[in-house]
C-alpha cells in the first residue's frame, strides 16, 4: 500500500484485530493508520476504570499505572502490526508476542481526563519479528518513549504445551 492511504478505525475494528477485552482494552479509537508503517491511536483515561476502585478517599495521587501506559502503547503498536491480517484468537492462526523494550523512558504523570496518542512505527521487519519504536502524548507533550519494541508472530500450536505422555 502506499504511504497516502490511510484510515480510522472504532471499536469494532479494533475489538476484531486484538484479543483484549475490559478491563483491558486500552484503546479506543484509531485516528490514522498506514499499514505496514505507522499508527496514531487514542486511548481516554477515566478515574472509572477498575485501577482508581482503590484509591482512598482524600487520596492526591491518581496518575495513571505506568505499566498500563506502556500497555495500552503496545496495543496500539499490536494493531499497526495485525491491521492488514488481524487475528484475535490467540488458540489459532499466528500469535502476536512482545518481547524486549529498549528505551524506555516515562515523563510525567498521565491523569484522568487525560487523553493519550498514541504513535508507533515500524522501524524494521524481519520476517515474522518487527521492530516498533515510537511514543505516548497528552495535550502534544511526551508522557512515554520507546526506543524500540520487539514484536514477533508465533504459530499458535507452537506455543501449546506439549501433550503429556503417560509413562509405565
């Protein structure tokens, strides 16, 4: 495809290409996508996701877990990976995996009522295994980088437990 073709996707495209559902589906729509090459998404934080139940009354602190930062960021590189051949069923057919991040760096707190953009890019493929750099923006300033994500497609049956045998 070429480098002019774009799209925007909803909730049903994005619930057709990952398999997450709530709680953790952490993207909600996709502004713009060129297969193969790059991927603008958005997530909107909201203190009425599960993660804040906890968080005590009176409690000043409500940033956003740094983990389902990186998540949500990774999912959204997921979905620039599967956008021409999703796969949500993680039983058959390949299977995406994350592997190693390198350059990882968090810049400040993410709120609710925050909104995320995320951006991805594939930087390199190499057959079944493709390197994604990119970054997390709220109101246009940095809250996450990546120097570079491993993503790598595995068989399904290749990832299955091997079948026990009966010993004597």
């Amino acid at each position: 495809m070429t480098a002019e073709w774009r799209t925007t996707a909803g909730q049903a495209a994005i619930r057709r290409a990952l398999p997450h559902r709530f709680p953790m589906l952490l993207v909600d729509r996709v502004l713009d996508v060129v297969p193969g090459e790059r991927i603008t998404a958005v997530k909107a934080v909201s203190c009425n996701e599960p993660w804040y139940r906890d968080v005590p009354e009176g409690a000043e602190d409500f940033a956003y877990p740094q983990v389902l930062l990186m998540e949500s960021w990774c999912q959204a590189a997921g979905l620039l990976a599967t956008w021409e051949d999703p796969n949500p069923d993680v039983l058959t057919g390949r299977v995406m995996l994350f592997g190693a991040v390198t350059g990882l760096a968090y810049h400040g707190p993410v709120l609710p009522g925050d909104v995320l953009e995320h951006r991805a890019t594939i930087t390199r493929t190499l057959g079944d295994t493709l390197i994604i750099a990119g970054e997390s923006l709220v109101d246009g300033e940095p809250v996450l980088t990546v120097e570079s994500a491993v993503l790598a497609f595995r068989p399904a049956e290749e990832l299955r437990p091997a079948a026990a045998t009966a010993t004597a």
